[in-house]
C-alpha cells in the first residue's frame, strides 16, 4: 500500500506536464497568438461597445430628416453637412466653443506651469505632498456637484460679488461685464463666468502632466547652463521651457478636448448660446434630428483629432 502510494503522487505533476505541455509550447512557439489572447477581449469591447456605436452614429450623418413628420429615412444626403459648415448659427457654435476651449488651454498652461515648475524644483517633500493633495482634492469631488456650486458662487449675491464688493472693484466687475465677448448680465451669466469654471475644471489636468515633464529634466542640464554662464532666466528659456514642452502639450490634449466636448457647464454657467455639446443634446434629445445631431459630432472628432496629432508631434504622448 505504501508504494502504491509513494509511486501514485509524482505521476500527478507529470499528468499535468503533460496536459499543459502543448498549450505552453504553442504559446512559447506563437508569441503574436499569446498578444492576441491578452488584448483580444478587451479589444472586441472597445470595438463593439465604442467604435461600432460611434461608427453607426457618424453613418446617419448622411441619412435625412423630415421635419414636417419628424422622422429620420435612409436616404442619402450631404445637406446636414451643409447646414453645419454655412449657417451663421452652427457657424457660431463652433467658432464660440473653439475660441473658449482654445482659451481655457492657455489660461491652464499660463496658472499651472508656474505651479508644477515650483513643485518640481523647489517645494520640500512635506510642501510637495500638501500640494499634491491641493491639486488633486478637487478631482475627487462629483462634476455635477462642483458644477452647481460655482453657479452659487458667481450668483449676484454669491462669495465672489461679496469679494469684489469687500475689495471695492464693483466698479470695475461692472465695466468688465459690458466688454463683448467676455462679460454679461451678471458674473454667473457671463463669459468670464463661464471661463473661469472651466479653468478651475480642468486646470489638475495641466498641472500633472507639466509636472512630470519637468521633473524628468535632468539637474545635470541646469548644472551645465549654469556652467556655461546662462543665468536662471536663459536657462529658463533655452533649456527648461523647451524640454517640457511635452508636458504642456500633455496638458492640452485634457483642457482642449474636454472644453470642446463639454455641453453641461455652458448649460448651467454663462449667456445663452449653445456650445458644440449642448446643440448636439439638443437636437438629438430634444428635437429627434439625429442626422444634424451626427453631423456636428463628425465636427469634434476631426478638430480632436488634428489636436491629438500636433501634440502628437510635440511629443506629447511621451509625457503621459
């Protein structure tokens, strides 16, 4: 019984060598198929539950619709695209959601390099981590929630008119809100408003990225300038500046891309005027043309992605 026993239990790893042994020299023999059983799951989601529900979108761009029975047919037309590109107000839309997402990325670069650069070069480790926590506590509170509050914040009688009135620059809000194309009736009804909440949006995500471009140049570079007799402001400019142009162009892809695609924040904060996001909820939901509303999204995805390719080139993708 005992040797019976003793010789039963080695046979059990070499049954199991032996069940594997195929599959694992298959896997070894074929590396590409071992890729493919890694990625392809989560492939075939991405395919099915995005790029295929996209794809069937853009297709109804050139369907038409019937505004008398408002209804959508199968019938092959390019006057969505038309109506998109020539009248003033879609031409509007997309000039105003450019200028603002364009805007915002500049602002976001302008506030947050000078953060990220003190982070990286001069903040301790204690400093440091309370700085981190500051950029990322407001990441973790709810957009919605953040969202509403600004619209209290900006009210007539919200924190910041009291701030202003406290510092006696009422005179100057006034004159501010009667500039076009920047103020409004009121703070929370102006384009500053509605600026000024898409910074505080989507200023982290400039911050992180330029802060990981900085801290990947080399001290030895800065020590060279330095050798060589640059002075902190050349060295700036001529070696710092260019080596985390990356990490700006990082944070831009974030400001840019979610500017341009945001339809909740110009609902609740700034005139009225729709933003690209908000005309297409607009006519998909509330109206039902689908066509027009598939013809504007084909608008988003050509602008993000040419903005995708130059900070492409930029080398943004390497700083992520």
């Amino acid at each position: 019984m005992t040797m019976t026993s003793s010789s039963a239990k080695p046979a059990m790893p070499g049954m199991r060598r032996g069940v594997m042994s195929p599959l694992s020299s298959t896997l070894y023999a074929y590396p590409n198929l071992r890729l493919w059983l890694l990625l392809g799951p989560p492939l075939l989601w991405f395919a099915v539950f995005y790029i295929l529900p996209l794809l069937a979108l853009l297709a109804q761009s050139v369907y038409t619709f019937d505004e008398f029975s408002m209804t959508v047919s199968a019938n092959f037309t390019l006057d969505n695209f038309r109506a998109v590109l020539t009248e003033p107000a879609h031409i509007d839309i997309l000039l105003r959601t450019f200028c603002t997402a364009l805007a915002v990325t500049v602002a976001c670069a302008v506030i947050g390099y000078p953060i990220s650069y003190y982070m990286a070069r001069y903040a301790g480790r204690r400093v440091k981590g309370m700085m981190y926590v500051a950029v990322m506590i407001p990441m973790w509170a709810s957009y919605i929630v953040k969202a509403y509050a600004w619209t209290v914040i900006l009210a007539r009688e919200g924190i910041a008119q009291w701030f202003i009135t406290q510092a006696g620059m009422t005179g100057a809000l006034e004159w501010l809100l009667t500039v076009p194309c920047v103020g409004g009736n009121t703070l929370a009804t102006s384009h500053l408003g509605r600026f000024l909440v898409f910074t505080y949006m989507w200023l982290p995500f400039m911050i992180l990225p330029v802060l990981a471009s900085v801290e990947r140049i080399s001290p030895s570079l800065i020590n060279a300038s330095a050798d060589l007799g640059a002075t902190p402001g050349q060295t700036l400019r001529n070696v710092i500046l260019p080596l985390s142009v990356p990490g700006v162009a990082a944070g831009s892809v974030f400001t840019f891309c979610l500017t341009f695609g945001d339809y909740i924040i110009p609902t609740l904060v700034g005139p009225s005027g729709d933003f690209l996001g908000s005309a297409v909820y607009k006519y998909q939901g509330a109206i039902g043309n689908i066509p027009l509303a598939a013809a504007l999204t084909v608008i988003p995805v050509i602008v993000v992605g040419a903005w995708l390719w130059l900070a492409k080139k930029m080398g943004a993708f390497d700083a992520l």
